[in-house]
C-alpha cells in the first residue's frame, strides 16, 4: 500500500480546486483549523517552561497597587496579553510565538514584557502595482521561484527579480536556498489583510 501525504496552504488549496475543476484528488482531508486562544496561551507557556525562564508583566500594569492586589491584576494582565497576541496572530502558533519573542526586554531585573510592535500596513499604501500582484502570487501559491512569479503576475523575470528584492529588503518577504520565495511571520498578517482589502485575495 502506498500512502501519498500532501499539506497545502490555504489559498494553495483554493487555486487547485479552481484549476482542477473542484475534481476531488485526495480521499481524506483534514483541516487544520485556527487555535484557540487557549492553546496559544499554554504553547507560550510551555515554551518559556522549557527555556527556564519566566517573564513578568508588572510593567504592564497601570495602576498603582502592592501586596495581593498587585498580583491579581498581573494575573489579568497576563490573560489580556496572551487573548491580544492570539488576537492579532489570528490563531496562528508560529506568528503569535514570533511577536512573543518580540514582546520580551531583558534587563538587570531580568525578563519582561512589553508590548509588541505590530508593522503598519500604511507603507504598503506606496506599492507598485506589480509589487502588489508578486506578494498575492507568493501570498497564494505559498511559495514562487522568480520564473514562476514572472509567469503568474506576467512581467519580465527581471523586473520580478529587481522587484521581488527590493521587497525583501523591505522585510517583507524571505528566500531560500532553493529559490522559493515566502511571505515573512513579521509581516504575514499586515500582508494578508492588505492584499484582501485590495481584492488581490479572497476568504
């Protein structure tokens, strides 16, 4: 028996229904749905279990409180921390472990939080046209050599490759050895939802 195991992203998964005519190609499926927040939570927690640190929030808390009181609102802010980041990351385990580590300032004191700094998708606003189209092919086939981008937006390969690495520089996307280029996790989210509100991708 020869088992075939395929994952694919979901705007990848779309695009192949459309190509192939909604023909179903596979038995079984399985969708990996968004987690919850507290999944989220309990992975951050592991995570920072596993690294034999601990964070504190104190510096998150506005009020001017000791004793009891001071803990039970470091408690609350805690929870209202990790519900944002789940929040913000849309469910997403790799994005909100991502902003996590970009949460965390080390001092004399030891570690703590702070709040993370999300990009602002108002730079975006100034992209080329093409630019534009490449971040919806990288967004939508999940990855893309530059011949395949240049293919999928149809502009020259050398004007993709100019500006694909202009992109980069930018942060907003990454290359591999092989090639492949990716949405980066710090700009993921800002991305996904610029290119919706620009009707370059649909839910």
């Amino acid at each position: 028996t020869v088992v075939w195991i395929c994952s694919f992203a979901r705007y990848t998964w779309r695009y192949l229904g459309r190509a192939r005519q909604r023909q179903d190609l596979f038995r079984d499926h399985l969708v990996l749905e968004p987690w919850s927040e507290e999944d989220i939570a309990t992975l951050i927690r592991h995570r920072m279990e596993v690294a034999g640190r601990e964070a504190s929030f104190r510096d998150l808390v506005v009020e001017q409180l000791a004793g009891n009181a001071l803990e039970d609102a470091v408690l609350r802010t805690e929870g209202e921390y990790l519900r944002l980041l789940w929040d913000f990351a849309s469910g997403n385990p790799r994005i909100a472990i991502h902003f996590w580590k970009h949460s965390l300032v080390e001092d004399e004191d030891g570690l703590k939080v702070r709040l993370f700094a999300a990009p602002s998708g108002d730079e975006l606003e100034d992209l080329h046209e093409t630019s534009l189209f490449l971040l919806a092919t990288i967004a939508l086939h999940e990855n893309a050599t530059v011949a395949e981008a240049s293919m999928s937006v149809g502009a020259p390969t050398r004007e993709c490759s100019a500006l694909l690495s202009y992109l980069r520089n930018r942060g907003y996307v990454t290359v591999d050895a092989g090639g492949y280029w990716r949405l980066t996790t710090h700009w993921y989210r800002i991305l996904v939802r610029h290119l919706r509100r620009n009707r370059l991708l649909f839910d």
